[in-house]
C-alpha cells in the first residue's frame, strides 16, 4: 500500500507564529492555495481513502486536495488532531519566552521531555492516540492502494519518527512544511518504508525555503 501523508496547509496563526495546538483555526486565503496546489499534484493520482484531523486547517486541505468528485471519501478521526499545547495555544512564541521560559526551551532541545501546561499534552500521548488512528487508516488496504491521510505538525512528526526508528528526541531532525507530502509504502503500518520525506515541490523550488514558525 501507498500513503501519502500530507500537512495542513498555512493558517493566519502559522503566519504569524503563535501556537495553535487543538484551537480550530481555518486556512488563511495562502493555505487554500497550498491545498489547491497539492489537489493539482494529486489529480491524477488514485487515491482509494482518505482520513484527516477534524480539525478545519486539515480538513479544508483535505477536502481540496481531493477535489469535488473525490471529497466524499474524506474520513475524520479525533486521533490525528493536532498536539494540546495547553496554555500555550494562542501565545507567540516570544510571550511563551516570557511566560514559561524553562519548558520553551526544553521544548527545541529536548521534546521527549515536555508535558505542555495547562492540561495540554506530551509527545508521547500524541503517539499513543495518532499511532492507532494512523494504522485504523491503513486497515484492510491493497497492496496497490493509496490512503492520503491529511494531519498537522507534530502528528506528522511523531508517526514518522516511529516509521523511522528515531526516538521523540529527534523530533526537529526534519521538517513538515504546509502540504507537504510524505510517501510511505509497505505492506502494514507496521512495516512502511519512507520514500518521500517532505516533498513540497507542488509550491516550493528545490532550494526555497518552506517553514512555519510555530506548531
């Protein structure tokens, strides 16, 4: 099987830097031509499931990406939903600085670590909750079928890492930019090969530089 594991695309809070966690916040008019762009890409591409965040940054992207004749298919699961950050969702990152300045930094130097305030979650209850819902995604698939699961940031990054055999620690030793796609082929969750790791050529050149500045 084939899944295409993409991110949502840009929202005003990206653009702005301010951590957005589980606040449902839509695409800004830049994120819905990144999701416009990715639909263009995958156009032709079979796509047999889809599963996103009911989340509205991952669902809209999804939802274009498909198109109209293929957006029915679209599946939400609650397990994809983005991290909690707890009272950090809102803040810029300079009023995190601030506020909570110990745990920021614990947070880009040693995830693995960080239990985010105010009710909000660690990356290990991420995995604990996207890993299922990744592989509920998967259950049942052909060996020639594609699954596009649409998801955010730190989602992303968790079900790669374990893909990959990377400990959480190793979160930021790759990127996920807006729509980006992530090309994972196998024949179980279990047992996925990474072909493509944050392919966003549909609106970045090779050398450019697609980021965002906050979760």
């Amino acid at each position: 099987m084939r899944i295409l594991l993409a991110r949502h695309g840009e929202t005003p809070w990206n653009a702005e830097g301010r951590y957005q966690g589980q606040r449902d916040i839509a695409l800004s008019e830049v994120g819905e031509g990144q999701a416009r762009l990715l639909g263009q890409r995958l156009a032709g591409v079979p796509i047999h499931r889809a599963v996103s965040s009911p989340l509205s940054r991952a669902r809209r992207t999804a939802e274009i990406a498909l198109g109209e004749a293929r957006a029915g298919q679209l599946q939400l699961d609650k397990g994809l939903q983005e991290i909690a950050h707890g009272d950090w969702e809102g803040l810029l990152a300079a009023e995190i600085r601030e506020r909570d300045p110990n745990r920021l930094r614990a947070w880009r130097e040693a995830p693995e670590t960080v239990q985010m305030p105010g009710g909000g979650e660690s990356l290990v209850e991420v995995l604990d909750r996207a890993w299922p819902a990744f592989a509920r995604a998967c259950e049942g698939l052909g060996a020639d079928d594609t699954l596009l699961v649409v998801a955010h940031d730190a989602v992303n990054r968790v079900i790669l890492a374990r893909v990959l055999g990377l400990p959480l620690s190793r979160l930021w030793s790759f990127r996920q930019a807006p729509t980006t796609i992530n090309l994972l082929e196998g024949p179980t969750a279990n047992a996925l090969e990474v072909v493509r790791l944050n392919d966003c050529n549909h609106h970045t050149a090779l050398f450019g530089e697609a980021v965002h500045r906050a979760l």
